[in-house]
C-alpha cells in the first residue's frame, strides 16, 4: 500500500538534489517508458539537478559510468551487464539474481537524495530492494502491464497466466517499498488499484513540450493515416491495415507506420494479402525531423493499441494538431474524447475503426479545423513542465501541486 508523498524526512529549501533514475528500458531504446525516462532525467538536468541514470548496457559488459547526452542534455549513465532476450527484436535485461550487486556499490558512491524507478521488472526491482535498505526516498512509475510481455515468453496459455499472477504479486510487493507510485493517467492508476492491493496512485502525465511540434492547420492535399509506435500484437496495426481496405476507394488514404518491431514482415505480409500494400509505407526509425515532419503532414493518427497506459505517440500527434482515431481501450480515453478530438472505435473492430476515419478524413474544413484545436488544447494539460514541478515535489517530500 502507497499514499501520497508527506512531509518528513526530505532535502530542504530549494537545492539542486542528486537522483537516481532506474530504467530497465532506455535510449537507445524506442518506446514509451524509454522515451518519459529520457525527458524526465533531461529536463531534471535542466532544472539543475544532478541526474544518474541506471540502465541495461548493449552488450554483457559493465562499463565505467559514462556522461551520456540525452535529450540536449549531459548526464551520468550506468550501464548494466545485459543479455538479449531472443523473442524480443530489440529487449535487453540484467540478470536478475546479478541486478542487487549491480546497484549496490553506486548507491553506496552517488548517494542519492531520491531513487526514481520505472518499473518494477529487473532493475528497479533491485534498486526499490537496495534504496529501502538505505533509508533512501523511493518513487515508483509503473509503465507496465503484464499482459503486455505475454507475445514474448513462449511459454504455453496456462504457464502465461501464472507469469502474469507472479508478476503482480512482486509488483505489489516492489511497491510497498516507495514514497509514492504513479503512472501516466487517472485510468491507468484505477488499473492498478484495482489488479494489486494498492492504493493512492497518483497520475502524473508523462509530459510533452508542445514546443517541439509543428502543427499545420491548413487542408490537406491528400489523405495520411499515421500511426507511431511499436509493432507488436497489442498494438493493433493489422486491425488499421483491415480498415483502411474497408475505405472507400475514391478517397485514395496512405498509411504510414513508423517504429520497428518483431510483427513487421507480419504486418507487411498482411497489407499485401489485403491488397493495399502500394498505400501503405514501412517508416521504420525515423529521426526526430522526420517524425516531426511525418506528423505535419498526416490528416489522422490511428491507434488500436489495446494495451496503453498513456500513450506520447497520441500526445505528439495531438501536438502536431492532428484529430486522433483510437481504440476505446485503457488510457486512450483520456486523450482522445469521442466527437471532439476525434472518435474513439471499439477494440478489434476494423469496421468501425473504418467508419471514424472516413468521419475525419471527409470532414468539412471547418468541422476538421474544429478537432485539430480540440487536440492542441487537449494536450495542453500535458505540458512537461507540469510533469517535473510533480516529480519535485515527489521527490523533496512535499504537496503535490495542483
């Protein structure tokens, strides 16, 4: 059990703190937790706190800490001895039973005042373990669902349940070491409450600075489905790809997929069974300019993710002034508010997600124009700012700001 952050024993005034951020997933790894880890300990840099990051190396080597740029920013890293888990195309993780003698000796030389985790896996499993020890603060940020890692254990249904049984079980376990755990939003910590014994999660945005983005108001000359992010099961691709050979022909829809994953050839193999491979581009990777200009350029984001505890895909396409199409599943309600932003589908469904992306994409200008400033001012509650003046107070032991 968990309550919000009290006064007690906490750094005082305003200096800058020493804080320890432990990742089991990082740059330059691309996805959600990686990336709200990567901005976070920036921006803490930013604010003139000393940042040390612990994170999975790229190769079963334990290195000296290095100064890493993360985000336009210097800061320590220490990289993990770390093994590749062969299912997984890029997931990489520590031993478990080495992971405690990995952290110990540098909380015992950095000293932190605060230990961040983001998740309660291999790494910060052992820091919550090694911090607690210490009488040093700890707070949680759980970006996982269990059920999410189930496409990747190649274990049978039956032992799949009791993995995710056993999994909440040492979360709850993890959890009761901290100060406090959050997540991304209000739904995802009612999640958790509600599948361990928990309480007082807090929901804190995973943050976005709005100014990186360049929204295009303007009509479109021709329609851009977009979708960014992993290409795994739970992420629901193949469910657009269906739609989109649902569309009408007369309105000539692309569709651009960016990121990387292990579903990708499935995915392509798809599209070509469905006869809409020459309208559907495979991005991969793309640099930050390009995503940006990716984003601009889109009439749609669409995302039937059935697994997503906030989303900073769907907030950069916000960002961007896109109306978002998105699966009625976990925290995407919380971004996308049917009828206003864009429309929200039932999970699974390729023909309705058809229905709500022909809704925008024939949309008259004003009524387009109407949803792209829905998105801007949706996210504007977003901002990263907000997110860091949160996880100080967090951290110092302190309210917690409106």
């Amino acid at each position: 059990m968990t309550t919000p952050a009290t006064p007690g024993d906490h750094p005082s005034a305003d200096r800058p703190l020493t804080i320890v951020i432990g990742c089991d997933t990082f740059a330059p790894d691309i996805n959600g937790a990686a990336r709200f880890a990567e901005r976070l300990a920036a921006g803490l840099v930013r604010r003139g706190h000393d940042v040390h990051v612990i994170a999975p190396n790229r190769r079963y080597r334990r290195e000296k800490p290095q100064t890493e740029v993360v985000e336009g920013e210097p800061m320590t890293v220490h990289r993990l001895p770390s093994v590749r888990w062969p299912p997984h195309d890029w997931l990489r993780f520590v031993w478990p039973w080495r992971a405690k003698a990995h952290v110990r000796p540098i909380l015992d030389e950095v000293k932190p005042d605060v230990v961040h985790i983001q998740s309660h896996i291999v790494i910060g499993r052992a820091l919550a373990r090694e911090a607690h020890k210490r009488g040093i603060p700890l707070v949680a940020t759980n970006h996982v669902m269990a059920e999410n890692i189930l496409d990747f254990t190649t274990l049978p249904p039956l032992l799949d349940k009791r993995v995710v049984r056993w999994a909440w079980a040492d979360a709850a376990r993890t959890f009761s070491l901290t100060r406090a755990v959050t997540t991304p939003t209000r739904k995802a910590a009612d999640f958790l409450e509600s599948t361990i014994d928990i309480q007082g999660v807090i929901p804190i945005s995973c943050g976005i600075d709005k100014a990186n983005y360049t929204p295009d108001l303007t009509p479109r000359d021709a329609n851009r489905i977009l979708f960014v992010g992993r290409l795994t099961t739970e992420k629901g691709i193949d469910v657009v790809l269906r739609a989109l050979a649902k569309l009408d022909p007369a309105l000539d829809a692309r569709f651009d997929i960016v990121g990387g994953g292990d579903q990708r050839r499935n995915l392509e193999t798809l599209a070509q069974q469905l006869g809409v491979s020459e309208r559907v581009t495979f991005h991969g990777h793309t640099s930050e300019d390009e995503l940006r200009r990716l984003y601009s350029r889109a009439s749609v984001f669409a995302i039937a993710s059935i697994a997503e505890l906030q989303s900073i895909a769907t907030m950069e396409a916000m960002a961007s002034g896109l109306p978002v199409v998105a699966a009625n599943a976990v925290a995407l309600p919380h971004l996308v508010h049917d009828g206003e932003n864009g429309y929200l589908f039932e999970p699974g469904d390729a023909d309705e997600l058809a229905a709500r992306l022909t809704d925008v994409l024939t949309a008259s200008p004003d009524e387009r124009l109407r949803m792209q400033q829905a998105s801007l001012d949706g996210v504007s509650v977003h901002d990263i700012d907000r997110t860091l003046d949160t996880f100080e107070a967090l951290y110092r032991g302190r309210p917690l700001p409106e």
